[in-house]
C-alpha cells in the first residue's frame, strides 16, 4: 500500500508573490491553498442528454456551476470508474473554472467555424467546445504528447462529436503546415499553481525560476498560435496558475508584439466573483474567493490586415480526412 505525500507548506516565495499581486485577495487564497479542500465539479453531455434523456440522480450533485450550463458541482467524489455513465460520455469530470469558456458562446455566431484546441489533453476544453460550437464546425483538438494525445482520443471518442480531429504535434509544425483557425484555444503548460490543493508535487516544483521558464515557453507557443489565426480571428489564453508573468503579461505581449485586442465579456455577475486581471486584462479564479482550483483565461481579437493566403484549405482536408474515416 502506497504511503499518502504530505502536503508541503507553500514557500514563502510563492507567498510573497501572491501578496505583492494580489493585496486584497491574497490573505483569503493563501488561507484557501492551505485550510480548504478543492471542489469537484463535472459537466453534463447535453447533446447526448437530448437524445437518450438520461439521469445524473445517481451523482451527488450539490450544486450549478453558475457560469455553464450544465456545469454541477459534487459534494463527494463517487468511484467513477463504476459508473456506466461516465464509460458513455454522459458527463465529463472537470475543474469548474475550465467551463468558463461556455462563455463563449454568445460571440462565435452561427456560422460554422474552423476551431484549434491546440494542447487538449485530457480534453476538458474540446468536449465543452463541441457543446458551443456553431453547427458544422471543425475541432482540431492538438495533443503533442503521445500517451497524452492516446487519452484525449479515447475521451473525444467517448463524448460522441461527428467533425472531430485529433492531431499530434507541436505548435510549430502545425505552423509550417499552413493551417489557419477562426477560434484557437491556447491551454498553456504553466507552473501550476492552481494545483496546489490537488498536487504536493506542485508544491515541491514551483520556483520563481521555474515560473520564468514558462513564462518564456509560453509566449514562443502563442507566437506559433497567433500566426495560424486568421484574420478577424479569436484566441483565448488559458493557464491555472496565479502569478501575473505567465498571465496578464503574456496577454500585453501579444497586444504590443501582434497588435491583439483584448476582449471583456459584456456581464459577468458579481456573484459569480470572477477576479478581472490587471489593466482589465482577462479574468483569475483563486480559490478563497472563487469558486474553482485557480485559473486565468483572457480572450483576444485579431484584426482584419493580415494577409490570408498562407492556406486556408488545410482544415477543409483535416474536415475530409475526418469524413472518409
């Protein structure tokens, strides 16, 4: 029988950081990091729900996550692996944060678009995108890692989305292959923070060093992205750490480098005490005070003056690969 990992205390560098960035905040997340339990929350298969009309009864569902339909959170964690349910693709098990992209919604219209989810695994994000999507859209749901990639194909699978490809590679060969995207979903390896209650190995990983280095990763894996957006394009930058390097200031470089818009949601409720990042840049969920793990995402706009021709076509052959499959 394996010995449980203590939990290491949080390191007074990381302290300091988060009370330098976060003056009103912090004293309630550090309080959260080291005194509470991390929710659980899943996300309901609504297209499947339509179809076969099925019940989550069964789960112990405390409570909506108010910002996804369809998004609950649990007040225990049941044996999913028991469940035939969750074998189906009936729901998905989530970190609530993540499903904020639902938001998305309101914006990508109803013309069917050509979609990115550039490092996808699990799959978390690509299964919530099918549900948002305009009919007809293509996900490429991108996964470097090969044992990784395994997982989200076998997750996509199970979740049940006709217009689906999973691809693996990085960043820059999808650049060199000329693929372009209306919507890319930029999930970034980070130095994960907001794993804290979750992981004493993130805790015995961070250093200030460490958060640099992905702060520098991070940027070459968005200059990579933005060149396979087209014009009028979305992309949205998603981490779950805290620490503003590897979060608001990746987003001012894309608005100083590439010339990117960013873009507030019009209403996002008090209730729902999303932390709005510095200059208005994005959005934080800390724990204390949100109810979700840690995450950041910010959502930018690409102008119309970028020359288009590089090739456009490779998604339509990903969408005929996919059919003849």
């Amino acid at each position: 029988m394996s010995e449980l990992i203590p939990t290491p205390p949080l390191s007074d560098e990381f302290r300091h950081s988060i009370e330098a960035s976060y003056p009103e905040e912090a004293e309630r997340l550090l309080w959260a990091l080291e005194h509470s339990e991390p929710a659980l929350s899943i996300r309901c298969n609504q297209i499947k729900q339509t179809i076969y009309n099925f019940s989550l009864s069964h789960l112990p569902i405390d409570r909506a996550v108010c910002w996804c339909e369809g998004g609950h959170y649990l007040s225990e964690r049941p044996f999913f692996a028991h469940d035939p349910l969750w074998h189906a693709g009936a729901y998905y098990v989530q970190e609530a944060g993540s499903m904020a992209l639902a938001q998305l919604q309101s914006l990508l219209g109803e013309k069917s678009i050509d979609v990115l989810d550039l490092s996808a695994a699990p799959g978390g994000k690509s299964t919530l995108l099918t549900q948002i999507l305009p009919k007809g859209s293509l996900l490429v749901a991108n996964e470097p890692i090969p044992k990784r990639a395994q997982i989200l194909t076998e997750n996509l699978i199970k979740w049940g989305y006709p217009d689906v490809v999973v691809t693996q590679s990085y960043p820059d060969q999808l650049r060199r292959a000329g693929v372009t995207f209306d919507l890319i979903v930029v999930d970034a390896p980070c130095s994960g923070e907001g794993l804290f209650r979750k992981s004493p190995e993130a805790r015995n990983e961070w250093s200030l060093g460490a958060m640099e280095e992905c702060a520098v990763r991070q940027r070459e894996i968005l200059q990579e992205a933005w060149q396979m957006l087209r014009p009028n394009g979305w992309l949205v930058y998603a981490t779950c750490t805290f620490n503003r390097l590897e979060n608001e200031a990746n987003v001012r470089f894309l608005i100083e480098q590439f010339g990117a818009t960013p873009i507030l949601l019009a209403d996002v409720p008090d209730e729902w005490r999303w932390v709005q990042g510095a200059e208005g840049l994005g959005y934080h969920f800390l724990p204390g005070i949100t109810d979700s793990e840690g995450f950041y995402w910010a959502l930018l706009r690409k102008g119309d003056g970028v020359d288009e021709s590089i090739a456009t076509k490779a998604p339509n052959a990903l969408r005929k690969a996919n059919a003849k499959r």
